[in-house]
C-alpha cells in the first residue's frame, strides 16, 4: 500500500523529509567535476526544497537538514563548496543596488506597463550577472519574507561551512567590495545630476542661495569612497568624520525633498516632476540602507554583515517589479493636489446658516431649469438622422453645453457636489489632529460637517428635481401647443421604464453616473494643479500683447476669471461628453450601458407621462417616482464614495477610520436626526 501511495502522488513533499530530497537533489549534481557546474540548477533545487508551500506563513524556516548534510558527507561538502565559487565567482551586482525597484522613467504609466510586463515575462540580464541568478533561484516575490524567518544562527553556519568570502579586508578591495563602492558613486551621481534639473530646483526656492546639498553629497561621496579604496582597512568606523559628514548631507537631501513636496500646493506639481521627486528619494533611501555597510566596528561581525548584504541583494532584485508600491507612492502626492482643489470648491457647496440653506435651493432650481431644456433637446436630438457616432456627439455637446451653462450662472446640479464636498470633509478631520482636546473629539466634529453636508445635498436634489418636473412639463406641452406635435409621443414608454430600478438596469445605470461625477471631480482638480505648476495664471497676467491690447487692469481680470473658472469649465465639458457617449458606446460594444442621473430623471419622468398622454399605468408611475429617488441616491452614494476613499488615500489615512467615522455619524443622527434634512434655527441676537 505504501508503495502504491508512492508512486500516485510522487510530487508530494510530505512523503520524502527535506534530508533525503536533499541528498537525491545532491546525487543529480554531484556526478562530474566543480567546473561542469555553472548553471543555477543546484541551487535553485535546494532553494525549492525549503520554499514554504503558497499561502504558508511559516514562523522559523529549518535549513538544518542542509547543514547536517553538508557537516556529515564531506564530499558533498567539497563539491557544493566548489560549485558556490564557480557560480559566484565575479558575478556583478551593480544593477541590483542602483535599479532594482527604482523608477527608471519620468513617464509613469511606462514605468506601470513595463513592471506588468516584467511580473509575466521577466527581464533577464546576461547569465555573467548576479541578478541571472537571483532571477533563476529567488523568483518569488514572498522569497525575502521566508528567508528572513531563517535562524541567524543557521545563516551563519551555513556561511562557515561552505566557507564564503566576507566583504571585508585588512589590505586588499575584494570584487565584491569594489563593486558595492561603485553603486554608492553610481546612485549619487544619478542622484545629484536629476536634483539640479531646472524643473525639480524650481519647486524648492529656499535653496536658491545656498550650495545644493546633492552637490556636497558627491564630493563628500566620492572622498568617503577614494578613503576605502587607498586606505586600509577597507572599511570605516561609524566616528569617521567622513562618514559622519555623508550622513549629514544625506538628511539635507531628503529635506530637500521633503521641501518640495510640500510646496506643491504652491506651485502645483506634475506627473514628470512627481516621479523625478519620488526616483530621487528612493534613491535616497537605497544609499541610506547601503552605506551602513562599508562600517565594520568589530571584525568578528565581517561574516553577519555579508549575509545581511545578500539578504539585501535578494530582496531588491524581488521587489524590483512592485506595481501596488509604486502606484500607491506615485499618485499619493498628485491625488493629494487634485482633492485640495475638489476640497476648496466643496466648500462652497456646503451651507451653514438658514438663509445659505434656502439659497441651495434657488441655486440647485436654476440647475434643474436649466436641465428640463436638456431634456427637452436631447428628445429632439434623437429624431436627427445621423450614425450613432453623430448622436453620441449632439447628445454630448447638449450636456455639455448645459453643465457650463449651470456652472457659469452659478446654478446647482446636485450630483456634481459630491466629489467636491468629500474631499473638504476629509480636511475637516485632518484638521483637528494637532490640538490634544480637539483630537478626541474629531469624529463627533466630522458627524456634526456630515450633517451640514447631507443637508445640502439634500436640499440641492430638492431644488433640481422640483425644477426639471415642471418646467420639462411646461415646454414639452408648449411645444405641442405651437407645433401640434408631441415629441415624446413615440419614446413615452423608453422614458418612463428606464426608471425602473427593478425591470430596467437603472441602478447600474445610475451607479455609471456617479462614477462619471467622481472622474469629473478628478478632472477639475487635475488642470487646477497643472495650471498651477506652469504658473498659466501669472503668464497670462504678464502676457505682453494681452496687456498691449486689453490692458493690465482687464487682463489681470481675465486671468483671476481663467484661475477661477477654466478647470470647473474643461470639468463640466467632459462631464457632458462621458453623459452624452455612453450609451452609443455601450451600443458599439455590445453592453448595455447608459446614465441615469437624478435632474434627468426627473425631467424624462415628466416628458414620458406628457408623450403617453397622461395615460399611464399607476404602477409605472409609482415605480419611476421611486426609481428617481434609488437613482438619485446610487449617484450620490458612488460618487461621494470613490472620492471619499481618495480624500482618505491622498492623505495617508487609514480606510479603517471610517469605521469610527461612521460610528460618530449614526450617533449624531440618532441625536439630531432632522439636522441632516433641515438646518438648525439661528439664535436671536
């Protein structure tokens, strides 16, 4: 029976112990001489046998078997030793230190395509290289993390048994060495080379009147390297004033960086700019893991340290093709710039006292009347014979023609507030943080700016659909009324069935829109920033001609109106276009797609009740009536949803506060619950 179970599952690790898997992968190798061995698969097999199984996690990671093989078969023990040295042998590792997990490009979704790219097809150097190896022997991801749970004690013997070479030397610079020293030369010259491009330098004034640190960071480099190299020993203590001296040049470095970062709400930043910062920093941080290893206080240590080294080795060549560490570290600042913006428009978004209150509401009716003419308009659109490219373009130039409208006139449209006023709300929390009293109670000051805010969003769905219903009614009865045609008469039964949330897709329809409403937040940020960063404001109120011809007075105006007004009008512009192109597009493909939107859906309600003549099933009524409320709420809900978690991502916030988040809301509104539909009376003076 054993021999059956054997021979059915002969893959199974459970069946031989690691000890005799060794010595069958051993008894592979060991047949000819050390010098026919320079390939990889010795190792890579004895790497396989100690691999943890995928998805284990294991505490300790045992390599005893290996030494006990190693300590009772000498002649193993030879043989592996000199295969080690063959396969070591000279083999360069600069690329790992300077490139490995480092942004290579300024151009970020290149850099995204290319580690895709590398995760299913690795890249693999020349086989003269130490990352052939590595690529070949440690290719999983999850290899560091296991490594690491091996016993130092084990490393160590392991080490002394197949008797490598230390880094370190009294007299001579070992290959290993003289290669470490010349990644430190290569990052730092990358590094102080990108630092005094014009394009970073401009985002840190304060240091325009003083030496660049990156600059004292090369010599100093470069003196600490010469001092290894002719010196002996060929390493340094830790109170060498040299050493010391990087150090310190180091942090002005990342001060540096740090510097700018946090002047990009002045100057607004780029993706070539973010990338160029973020590049500059992690070549920061690989110096600052590396340099610590040309310090040898104790000779003892020379063998503890070497390990280390490889240790390191192995985990930048693993991590080289991170793609979640580099989209979370590459759009964390820019997601922060572009909330910044959507956070000081929210605020305008959000009343406080009685009298903004009903001011929401005149504002979002001139929304919802602007809206029922869309309506209108979209109908008689429809009746155009053209492609369905064509009337993706009408449609879209309607919407977006009327979004302008509604945001040039200062209107309303209550599902473009969303997106705004998240991102303010996040501030809102952020902004309690320093004061220790006020800190305690941050989640409660959120709930009570929660409140304000809903009731706005509130008051705004009020506004829009109580306008669009009978104003759309009003036109499309004047329209019959002059004309003597009903426009709606052959589409009533379309208008009134997409509202179903039941027997139309219209939750999923709506659920589009709001992920629409969300990109159109993003998009208005984005030119905010990029504006900002190439100072198109200040080059339009200095402009030469614009002066000659307007004067300086109007064309400080029309540049205060282009800072004011152009993101909210390129936002609005793609808001119609993503409206207007949906559902041809979704007719292109094959997939039913389509936007439902609240205003709309209001306004459609009244056209399909007015084309079917008032003579209308009860029931599909009632449904459309409910269908616009559920619509109305998926907007609000995927929308302020997806900007709220990228309010909490700019900002470094853990998502897991919006657990307390929601905790300190639903006690508020079972405290208060009418100051979330309705503001608070103002006390007499």
């Amino acid at each position: 029976m054993p021999e059956i179970y054997i021979i059915l599952y002969p893959m199974r690790k459970a069946i031989t112990s690691p000890y005799d898997q060794l010595i069958k992968i051993f008894g592979k190798y060991a047949g000819g001489t050390a010098g026919d061995y320079d390939e990889v698969d010795l190792l890579a097999g004895i790497v396989e046998v100690f691999r943890p199984a995928k998805g284990k996690r294991p505490a300790t990671v045992d390599i005893s078997p290996l030494l006990q093989l190693l300590s009772s078969r000498a002649d193993l023990s030879i043989f592996f030793k000199a295969y080690l040295q063959q396969l070591l042998h000279r083999k360069d590792f600069v690329h790992i230190i300077s490139d490995a997990g480092i942004i290579n490009y300024a151009d970020f979704l290149y850099e995204i395509r290319k580690r895709t790219v590398q995760k299913i097809l690795p890249y693999q150097p020349p086989k003269d290289t130490l990352q052939y190896i590595l690529n070949q022997v440690f290719y999983a991801t999850r290899d560091p993390e296991w490594l690491s749970c091996i016993p130092q004690e084990q490393l160590e013997k392991l080490f002394i048994l197949c008797e490598c070479r230390s880094l370190y030397s009294e007299d001579k610079l070992s290959y290993e060495l003289n290669r470490l020293l010349y990644s430190l030369e290569v990052l730092t010259q990358r590094i102080s080379g990108r630092a005094l491009e014009s394009d970073v330098s401009k985002m840190v004034p304060e240091y325009e009147n003083f030496d660049s640190p990156f600059i004292g960071l090369l010599r100093e480099m470069s003196e600490l390297l010469e001092k290894i190299k002719n010196d002996t020993p060929k390493y340094v203590s830790a109170k060498d004033i040299t050493y010391k001296q990087v150090w310190i040049l180091h942090q002005q470095c990342e001060d540096f960086i740090e510097t700018a970062f946090a002047n990009s709400h002045k100057f607004g930043i780029s993706i070539k700019v973010n990338q160029s910062l973020l590049r500059l920093r992690q070549q920061l941080e690989r110096i600052k893991e590396v340099l610590p290893l040309l310090v040898l206080e104790d000779p003892a240590d020379a063998g503890h340290q070497t390990i280390a080294f490889g240790m390191q080795l192995i985990r930048y060549n693993c991590n080289k093709t991170n793609v979640r560490k580099l989209v979370s570290e590459g759009t964390q600042q820019l997601s922060y710039e572009i909330t910044q913006h959507t956070a000081e428009t929210g605020e305008h978004y959000i009343t406080t006292s009685v009298s903004e209150y009903w001011k929401m509401l005149w504002s979002a009716c001139g929304g919802g009347l602007i809206v029922a003419f869309l309506c209108i308009f979209k109908v008689l659109l429809g009746k155009v014979e053209t492609s369905g490219l064509g009337h993706a373009f009408l449609y879209s130039m309607n919407y977006a023609a009327g979004f302008i409208a509604i945001y040039l006139f200062g209107c309303t449209l209550a599902t473009k507030q969303p997106a705004m006023t998240a991102a303010a709300l996040v501030r809102a929390l952020q902004k309690d943080t320093g004061d220790k009293v006020q800190a305690e109670h941050k989640y409660w000051n959120f709930a009570v700016f929660f409140a304000r805010v809903f009731r706005s969003q509130f008051i705004a769905f009020v506004g829009n659909v109580l306008m669009a219903f009978p104003v759309a009614l009003l036109l499309i009865w004047g329209i019959d009324k002059i004309s003597g045609y009903n426009i709606a008469a052959a589409k009533w039964y379309t208008l009134v069935h997409d509202l179903d949330p039941v027997d139309s897709p219209a939750i999923f329809h709506a659920a589009i829109a709001g992920f629409f409403l969300f990109v159109s937040g993003i998009i208005a940020g984005s030119i905010a920033n990029r504006d900002k960063h190439n100072a198109v404001y200040y080059r339009i109120r200095q402009h030469p001609i614009l002066k000659k011809v307007f004067g300086k007075e109007r064309t400080d105006k029309i540049a205060g109106m282009y800072e004011k007004k152009w993101a909210g009008i390129i936002s609005n512009f793609w808001f119609g276009v993503f409206m207007g192109s949906t559902a041809s597009i979704g007719l292109f493909i094959g997939l039913d797609l389509d936007i439902r939107h609240i205003t709309f859906a209001s306004g459609n309600l009244a056209l399909g009740m007015y084309g079917g003549s008032f003579d209308i099933p009860s029931v599909m009524i009632l449904w459309g009536v409910l269908g616009i409320g559920i619509i109305g709420l998926v907007n609000f809900t995927v929308s302020f949803s997806l900007s709220l978690a990228l309010a909490f991502r700019s900002r470094n916030m853990s998502v897991l506060e919006l657990k307390l988040v929601a905790m300190a809301v639903w006690e508020f509104f079972k405290l208060k619950p009418m100051h979330f539909f309705f503001p608070p009376r103002e006390k007499l003076k």
